[in-house]
C-alpha cells in the first residue's frame, strides 16, 4: 500500500527471551536474584491508589530528590527515564545529530546501533583488541559522539578511569556517553567526572543493582547544561513518564543503602567464586566486574552448550554474531542457582 | 561550546501546572475527579514486590489481553504506551516521514507541532471553522498525514463519524490517526472503522475516563500492519516501556466496567449541568463531549477570570494564543468541586 511508503522501517532490538516456566533458573538478561529492598514491600502496600487518578510529578521530584542526596549531585543535573534504554535513546536523540559517525565497540550493548539506525545517526564500531580491551587512541579521531558501557557488555570487562578520561579528553567538541549500568558490581563511576567535563553524561539502572527491572527506572547524571537539553527533548515526547509507582518504590529502594550494599556484596562473591568453578571445568573469560560473566568453553561450542542448558530450564544469552558466537553471557544469580548451572555443566561437558 | 552545535534543540510542550495545594480545586489538566476502580486497590495491596527484580512482559500481555477482550480486536491490533502520547510521539516518528506536510486543525492539542518540530516532520494546520468545527474538504489536499482529536481539544467538539469516514476515505494513501483521548464521555468512537481502513489508527488514553493519569497508559489500535510497525519503532527505542504495576493494575480498571460507566455518567451529569450554569453567567462555548468545556465568557477577558479564579485557588487552563486567548478550559470535577467554580465566577463577574 502507498501509506507504507512513508513508514519508518527498522530492525528492531531483540531482547532476552522472558520464559516463564516454574523451577527454570533465568540467567539471560541480568536481573538480581534478589528481591527490592524489604522497604518497597511496605511502602506498596500504603500506596495511596487514589492519587493514580493525577498526573505523577512530571519532573519525578520524589525520586530525583533521593538521587540527589544519595549522589551529592544538584537536582538539575539528574534526569529520570524509563529504564536507561529510554535515558539513552533520549540522548541519541539529543546529541548525536552531526553529520560525523558517532563511536562505540564493535563488541558492545547490541541496542546502540538500533538508535543509530531509527534515529538515522551515522556511526563506525570500533574493534575491540583481542583481549577485549578498549584502545583509547581509536577514539581520537573526528567523530559525532561517543559512548560505551563501562564495564562492557556483553564482556564484563571494566576500563579504567584513566582511560575513560583520555576518551573523554580527546572529545570536546562531542558528548561523550559512558553507559554505567553495570557499574555497581565491582568498577568504578566516571560520576566525578562530570564537574568537570561539561559533555560527559554517565548514565544508570536500577534494572540490575538495584532489582527493580520491573519498575522501569534509569537516569542519568551530567552537567546542568547536557541535562537541559534532555529535558527539553523529553518534554517534547511525554510531559510524564514516570508513573506514580516507578516514583515512590523507586524513591524507597535507594533509601536502604545497607540493603542494596548487602545484596551486591552477595552477588559479588558468588560471581568470584562462579569464576574459580568455570576455570575448573575449562572456560576461559574476561575478569568480569558485571553481574554475569562472558564465557567460552576451550573445547566445546557455545552453541552446544546453550542449547543443552535450555533443555535443562537454564536460561543464559548467546548470540549468532561475529567475534562472539563462541560465548556465553551468563547472569550472577544466587549461590543456589550457580550451584545448578555448574553442576549442569559438568553433565554437558562430561566431567 | 562546540558540543552544542549537534544539540536537537526544541521548543518543548508546556504542560498544565501540577499545584499542590489543600483545598485546591485542580481543574486544569482534565484529571478525572474519581479514584481509580476499587478492585485496583485491592490488587495494589497484593502486588508481589518480589517480582520487581525481573523485567516485565515485555508486550504488556496482561494488559492487551483484556483491551483485546473489552473492545473485541485481535491482540496483534492493540499497541500500548506510557500514556498516549508515548503511543502519539512513536506514532509520529514511525508513520509520518513524507517530505509532504501532515495536516492537522490550527486549535488543537498543543503536542502535535511540538512533536512534529521534534522529529523535523512538515507540517501545516488547517484553520477550524469559526464554530470550531471541522470542514473535511480541507483535508483532501495532498498531505503527509492527518491526525485531529475528537472530541476536539480544548474546544470539546465532536464530529460526526460519518465526518470522521470522509476524511479517512479522502487519505488512503497516508496515516489518519483519530486521537479519542476524550471519546468516553460521550462521542461515538471510530474503532469500527479500522476493520475496514488498513491505514486508521485511532488512540485512547487511561489518564481521563479511566481515572488513571497516575499510571502513564495510552493505547492504539489498527490494523495488523499498522501494529506491527509501530511495535518494530518501539522496540527499536525501549524493550519494555509497560512497568510491572501499570500492567496489573491497568488490566484491573478495564475489568470493572460497571464502575467505569458509572463514573463517566457521574461526570457527563455534571456537565451538563455546569453548561447551564455557564449559560446563566453569560459564557459561550462549544457544546462538549468531553471531561471539559471550553468557555468564553460574552463580556469579562478569560485572561482576567483565569487569574482571579487562581486567586481562590482554582486552577484552570488558560493560553495566550491566537484565536483561544479569551477562552478557559475548565475540566469537570465533583459537583462540589463545580458548586465552587460556579460560587467563584459569581463573585469574580459581580453576579
């Protein structure tokens, strides 16, 4: 028909499958294994649904507060979204409107060149070297942005900070994105860096600390400037985005900071001793400070393995892609869980 | 700076200001003045926290699946968003892409060129009749896509379907959308008509009649094809928009329908009778289908009714625009809250 002409065609992102099968262990989209903070409990059950019936605070007040607080950063260099996807697709939108490719890894967040695409961004990857590693003099040349995930995804591999403020050093004239999602497990926030950079945006979840993928919350932190502009964008999409819910359990589950420092520190330890099991029975990874682990067998396929897991309702992630056919990303869940998949991959591989 | 040449710049949408205030009567961004249905708040108490660490459906299934139930359409018609204009914003992005302006009337929703300048869309409004009304004629030039409300807003018009029919025919060749944000309380809504028009698609929000605006739900339907476009953009944005409580607490208010239709008699009662009320004081207006009505009064400035209603803590919507500059939008509350309004604009014309 002649309507579809004018139709914005696109290949959209796949995301992990959600199976919903009892006694399955679900390792293949990051989540936490462990419930939000017992606080977010009570607090739902006092939610005023009444108040549903108003428009939610458009600029998301509850929870920019605590973020403030909690980050010692000013109110109007934060900016809320639903879940980091909508904090980054808004900025790709924002900020990437040169007529020069923007830069990101070739092995990275699979959603990246999505928003390139919809939003007709023009962009180059850059290969990582062999170890994974990013080189920051290939982020040196002219270009119309750049952003990575530290620590990487799907590797787990974290960057320095040294080497994420030569990046951004040797890009003034650009915004620079560094995607933070994953960095509560173990790396360290370039958050500093933003007093002094003015083009830097480091962006955040609560989908992965802070066990609240269900609620669809992120943000992001900047300097006044960057987050204007965001917000003038947003405000150009949807006055409110944040519903009631997403502002109030949201609010409350950075509030228990003892809670959220326990439950990453479990998780933590039970990645490190993942790692000792997966060394034992012959895969080789990147040392990963993420909630999952990026991992490939010396032997045998990828492939293999993560179809034999799923007839046992081990759910990991493995994509038919270049460079990393040969792995698996397998999310951190609790001792209980690990113990399942190692015990699983003994039987697939025989030992 | 440099960085900021490649910034998308825009003029974002303004939307009614949210005062909090006790003893306000807030009847400025057409919120319905009744709870959500009793049955969400039960469930609300029941929420199981726990599975806020998982991401949620990622189709919104709970939800499409009683909207498909409630209007009769095949779920693979139905597109969720967080609140319709998330459903409009992507509707514009995905739908309008022609070099050929899209249409819409001069007084209308304030979003549609916000939008439009957003995603650098042409566009050209088509000036209403002087009794606000529509003439189709004007809509059968070439064009890159229609879109209107009905009921119109912020006059609370309604056109006729078989109006409606007529522009829809006239454009088979680009996307119409009819955004029915306001057709619950009282106009006649063209659904039927998407069986028969591939490229209709037509818009409904649970912020109004569905006493939901907390929630942030919008949905659309269309034919198949129309979804599945929408749904590639969408998924090429933001994998899971729908948080867990909007979900299970949307799907909750569409069941209770004897609620729902009890509520929206509660309020067209009320205004018709507040219409006689304005009559008596010597306003002119549109005669609403809508949750407001859009009133001029025959001797005193708007501008002035608007700041002394303020003044008694009244809130009302007022533009300084061409052609509505001496209008207010007033929504309608409770009768007592319309008892108040009344009583004010009494006092304020000296009546």
């Amino acid at each position: 028909m002649k309507w579809e002409d004018n139709v914005r065609k696109v290949i959209p992102y796949v995301a992990g499958e959600q199976p919903d099968i009892s006694d399955m262990v679900k390792l293949n989209t990051n989540e936490n294994p462990y419930p939000p903070a017992p606080g977010v409990t009570d607090l739902a059950k006092e939610m005023d649904v009444e108040k549903l019936r108003l428009y939610p605070d458009t600029n998301a007040e509850p929870l920019v507060d605590v973020l403030s607080e909690y980050y010692g950063v000013a109110k109007n260099r934060i900016f809320v979204g639903v879940g980091s996807d909508d904090v980054l697709a808004m900025a790709f939108l924002t900020f990437f409107n040169s007529d020069k490719p923007i830069l990101f890894p070739d092995v990275t967040y699979s959603f990246y060149d999505v928003w390139a695409n919809l939003y007709r961004i023009p962009y180059k990857t850059v290969p990582l070297k062999d170890d994974w590693s990013i080189d920051a003099d290939d982020y040196k040349v002219p270009n119309g942005g750049v952003i990575f995930p530290n620590p990487n995804a799907p590797t787990g591999l974290f960057e320095p900070l040294e080497k994420v403020e030569e990046i951004i050093k040797a890009n003034p004239d650009v915004v620079v994105i560094v995607d933070e999602a994953y960095v509560d497990f173990g790396g360290e926030s370039a958050l500093s860096f933003t007093d002094k950079y003015e083009n830097l945006l480091v962006v955040r979840t609560f989908s992965k600390s802070r066990s609240m993928a269900g609620l669809r919350i992120g943000f992001c932190i900047g300097s006044e400037k960057l987050i204007k502009y965001l917000n003038d964008a947003k405000y150009s999409v949807n006055s409110y985005t944040m519903n009631l819910p997403s502002q109030i359990l949201g609010a409350e589950a950075v509030k228990d900071d003892r809670y959220f420092k326990e439950t990453l520190s479990k998780i933590i330890n039970t990645r490190e001793r993942f790692k000792k099991e997966l060394t034992r029975l012959g895969f080789t990874f990147p040392d990963s400070k993420s909630n999952f682990i990026f991992a490939s067998h010396k032997t045998v396929d990828a492939d293999h393995i993560y179809n034999e897991l799923r007839k046992k309702n081990i759910f990991v992630r493995h994509w038919n892609k270049d460079r990393i056919a040969n792995y698996l990303r397998i999310t951190i869940g609790t001792d209980e869980e690990m113990d399942k998949v190692v015990k699983a991959l003994e039987e697939i591989l025989g030992c």
